[in-house]
C-alpha cells in the first residue's frame, strides 16, 4: 500500500497537510449524531473534545479500583505489558486490558463510548490498543510531544487517520499535575519526523519516546498556527476524545496529586493494519491489535 505520510525516512523534518476527512460520517448527518453539532463542529476544528461528567461516582468508583487492583496485581510481575518508569520500578502504564481483565473489556464497550467513536469514524471500530497510564504524585514523569498516527503508521501500518484516541481521566485533572496537553488544529498537519526506526523500538519508547517526536521549529509553528497549547482539565470521570494525529504530550508530576486514565485507541475496521511502513518487524499483540481483532459495533 502506498504510504502516504511517510516519516523517518529524510534527514530533515518536513509538514505536509492532512490527507484525510477529520470525522468520516457525512457531516449532513450530524442531526443523527449522539453528540451536538456544536461538539462535532469543534471536534473537526481543534482535533480533540471534552466531555466533562461523562461517568458517574459509582462508574468512576468501579473504574478506580479496578486500576489500582490491576497495579497491585502487577506490581511484582515482569511482563512486557507492564511498563516501567525508566529510572525506578514504579508502574507506568499497563497495556492491553481491554483482553486481559473483564471489567475493562466492559468499559471499552459501553455502547455511549461507541456510539461517539463509531460516528467519527463512520464505521464499526475494533480497538487498536488500550492501556492504563499511572502518573503518582511527585514522582510522575513526562510524555513527550507526539502524533500517535506517527507512530501507528510507521510502527504498526496504520494506513490512514481513522482513528481516535479516548481518554477516561479516574483523577482529578488540574493545570499543574501534569494533564494532558494539546494543540489545536494540529491534526491538519502531519509532521515527518528523523530518524530511522530500529526493531524493539518499542521496549524504550513506551518508557520513554525518543524517535517520532518532532523537531522544536515543527511544534513551534503547530502551536503557533493553533493559537498556542489546550489543557482541558476537570474532574475524574470526564472523558477526552483526541483524532489520531493531534500534537499532544504531558509534563511530569512534582505535585502531591496524582493523575491517572484509562486510555483506549478505537480504529476503523476499514482501517486495519498493514505491514509497518518503517520495513521493520510488527509490534506485539498488546500494543497493535492486528489478529483476529473484535469487531465492535454501535446502534447506529
């Protein structure tokens, strides 16, 4: 398959604009939609929504001990799915849940989830990849700028941007403990980054990102054509619903508060994987759903 937004191939970064509709239902049909137009409207121009109270105390509840079960479970547990701080053993995030433990096989099929993804994608989806992501206070690190169609498409083969990352924030998300951050309007532009891409890139980059992460002119001028930087905050049980290639990241955590989500990728099933563009061995099972992946379908 032609690869259309090919990156790190060059030894200069380059931005090249979106090739790819930003929500693939016909927009005439936005009166159909579980979400407003207002909400849709503002989804297609800034990359990403947020929907605050998406989940109730009680589902919020539910949704905390079953992550901080999950990491006393794993706490004493070498697997590649648990990832680790790269400077300490503390837990990082902890992947593919959405297979391995039934109540989150749940979660990620609440039929209000999927109504909403299944209408920006315009089709049934499948989940590309799901994972806890824990950031304790004081000793949370970073998350590095990134698109993560860059690394979706050259890593595992995604072909195209039709796909959609959702964010279940199970903490409160202030401006200071290192929230999501994003940059509006970054998804028109696709950066194509340096650096050639080697095998088992992933056992450093899920720990820390090195490759795939754009050059400093590239997201000085995203941020600067987007008005600047977007860190939604709110309280546990909102939700944040970023398009594949939207530029975002996270700061560490030296607060005493901590920040933790669940995040689940829904892709189209018109949109399945391919061989990596990267020419290089595919990314496991728990990282890129590519075998046998569940079909999830919405009332629409």
């Amino acid at each position: 398959m032609k690869d259309l937004y090919p990156s790190r191939k060059n030894t200069k970064p380059e931005i090249m604009k979106r090739k790819d509709p930003v929500i693939h239902t016909d927009r005439s049909k936005d009166a159909q939609a579980p979400i407003s137009k207002r909400q849709l409207d503002f989804y297609e121009e800034n990359g990403f929504l947020q929907i605050e109270n998406f989940f109730s105390e009680q589902e919020v509840s539910e949704m905390q001990k079953g992550i901080f079960e999950l990491q006393g479970e794993s706490s004493d547990v070498s697997s590649e799915k648990v990832i680790r701080e790269p400077e300490s053993d503390e837990i990082r995030s902890i992947f593919h849940v959405h297979q391995d433990d039934d109540y989150f096989k749940k979660v990620v099929n609440d039929q209000r989830l999927l109504d909403i993804v299944n209408h920006l994608l315009g089709s049934d989806v499948y989940i590309h990849q799901s994972r806890i992501n824990y950031k304790p206070g004081f000793t949370g690190k970073e998350f590095d700028w990134h698109s993560d169609f860059e690394t979706w498409h050259v890593e595992d083969g995604m072909p195209r941007m039709r796909g959609v990352s959702l964010s279940i924030a199970l903490s409160d998300n202030y401006t200071f403990n290192g929230p999501l951050m994003l940059i509006p309007g970054s998804h028109n532009y696709y950066v194509s980054c340096i650096g050639e891409t080697p095998d088992n890139n992933y056992k450093e980059s899920l720990k820390r990102q090195k490759l795939g992460v754009p050059d400093h002119d590239s997201l000085r001028w995203l941020a600067d054509q987007g008005g600047g930087i977007s860190v939604p905050t709110g309280a546990a049980g909102s939700i944040t619903l970023f398009e594949s290639n939207t530029m975002h990241g996270s700061n560490g955590n030296i607060t005493p508060y901590s920040r933790n989500n669940l995040f689940m990728v829904y892709n189209s099933v018109e949109n399945q994987l391919v061989k990596p563009y990267s020419g290089g061995e595919k990314r496991p099972e728990f990282i890129a759903v590519r075998d046998g992946a569940p079909t999830l379908s919405s009332s629409r």
